[in-house]
C-alpha cells in the first residue's frame, strides 16, 4: 500500500495529512498507526470520532484502485530528527471484507445526536398538576343546569318581591345613587309621569349632543390608516381628548338605561291604580 504524508506544525501542534493508494483491483482494509508521543485528535462528526478512528489512528478500506485521504492533528511537536516513518505506520491487513455490524458511535454519526429540537423544548418547566387541580374540573351539564334552575327561582323571588311594594328596593337607590356620581346630568323623577324626549332637561340633551359628536369621531377613525387618521384629527371640530370619555360614556348609558327600565316596570304596576283614582275625581 502506497502512501503520501504530510507533516506541518503550528504553535507546538502537529497536523498529519496521510494519502493512501490502494493499485490492487480489490477493495483492501489498511490500519494507520499513530507513533508520536501524544494523543489522536482525529476529526468529528456530530461530536464523536468520523468511523475508523480510535485513539491509537485509523483502520478502514481503501477501495480498489482508488484513494483515500486522512487527516488528525496532535498536540506534540515532532524532533527535527524524526523521519516520517518515525511518526506514522501503515500496515495492510488483507482484503476487505462484508463490515454490517454497527456500533452505538455508528448511529450517533448517521442520525445524529437524540436531543429534541430547540424551537419544540419549552422554555419554562413543566407545571405538574396536584390532586387538588384534578378535582377542579368543568362544571358538568347536571351542575349547570341546578345553578341555572336556583338562579331562575331567585330571580322569580325577587320580582314578586318586588311588585309587591311600591317603595324603591336596595337596588333603585343603588343605581340612582351611581347616576347621580357619574359625569351624566341628574335625572330626577317628576311627578307628572308623562314627560317625553321633548321635556327631557336641556343639559341631558347637551350630553346627548356631545356623546354623539365623540361616537361619530371615533367611528370615521376606526380602521383607518396614519394619514387617513391624520386629516379627520385636523378638523376643527375634532377633539381627540374626548375619545378617552367613552368609556365613561357606556357605563352612564347603561345606568340611565336601567333606571329608565325600572321606573317604567314600576309605572306599569301603578297604572291600574291611577286609572282608579282618576275615575273617582
């Protein structure tokens, strides 16, 4: 078996190049040995040794009528004396047979190493559910529909309470009680139940003027872009500060809603009572 070495040195570190040439027309196995003194660092694939290296050089095939390059590096200079023969032994061991077995270094190089990819590993740990979060399932259909049905008697509870007494509930002063803090004007109930929009106080209807104007801003900035957003904020009549008073605006719409479903639920009970006393006068 023919060979070609090269032997260069930097920084007290040796790299060794070996060319074999195998001229038989058959495929050979050759063993390269290792003679300096120092370590084989030979070259890696997925973390360990390319197949055929051990710590003492290479074994493997050389093809028939074919090359075959090696390459390892050692951290031991060699003497000026040394000849190359001196730092390397090439050894034919015959002809190359069937090598099927495969080895647990063997799987590492072809598949690679078995860690799971980075981007699927979750970067905070796992939580491990306890006996107690086990217990606390999803409401059933049964437990829902018994919640719905006590819900359904307490509200049936609560209106034949309610109609039975004309005095205002806990509730009522609640609610009048929240529209009177909020920035809406006070709404107080007048003794002639006959009041329409037209008789409504001219500051709810200034309220109502303004809520409008800030509704219609926000509706012409919704969904458009910088520039569009720009030239509607130009305006003279756009007041971009009043935008942060809708939601201040929803909640008092939903109290004077409300309070005006109340008072009418309670004027329908009323009414047949009304009708008595204006037959008597």
């Amino acid at each position: 078996m023919d060979y070609t070495l090269d032997v260069s040195t930097t920084d007290g570190v040796t790299l060794v190049s070996v060319v074999l040439e195998n001229t038989a027309p058959i495929d050979r196995r050759v063993r390269v040995e290792h003679r300096l003194d120092g370590p084989v660092f030979p070259p890696r694939h997925h973390g360990v040794p390319e197949s055929g290296w051990d710590e003492d050089g290479f074994e493997g095939v050389v093809p028939a009528e074919s090359t075959r390059s090696l390459g390892y590096s050692c951290p031991v200079a060699p003497d000026a004396a040394d000849a190359d023969a001196d730092i390397v032994a090439v050894e034919v061991l015959g002809r190359a047979g069937d090598d099927s077995e495969m080895t647990p270094d063997d799987v590492v190089r072809e598949l690679g190493p078995s860690r799971p990819p980075a981007d699927v590993v979750s970067a905070s740990p796992a939580v491990e559910s306890s006996p107690d979060s086990a217990d606390s399932e999803e409401p059933t259909a049964e437990s829902t529909s018994l919640s719905e049905r006590e819900r359904t008697v307490v509200s049936d509870s609560d209106s034949e309470a309610y109609s039975e007494t004309d005095e205002p509930t806990a509730t009522d002063r609640d609610v009048a009680d929240a529209v009177a803090k909020s920035d809406c004007p006070k709404v107080t109930e007048s003794a002639d139940s006959t009041h329409t929009n037209a008789d409504l106080p001219d500051d709810l209807d200034a309220y109502f003027d303004a809520l409008e104007r800030r509704l219609e801003l926000a509706e012409r900035l919704e969904g458009v872009g910088v520039g569009d957003a720009a030239t509607v904020l130009s305006e003279p009549a756009a007041d971009p500060s009043s935008l942060s008073h809708l939601d201040a605006d929803r909640e008092t719409l939903r109290q004077i809603a409300t309070r005006a479903t109340q008072l009418a639920d309670r004027a329908a009970t009323v009414s047949s009572t009304t009708d008595a006393l204006r037959r008597v006068a």
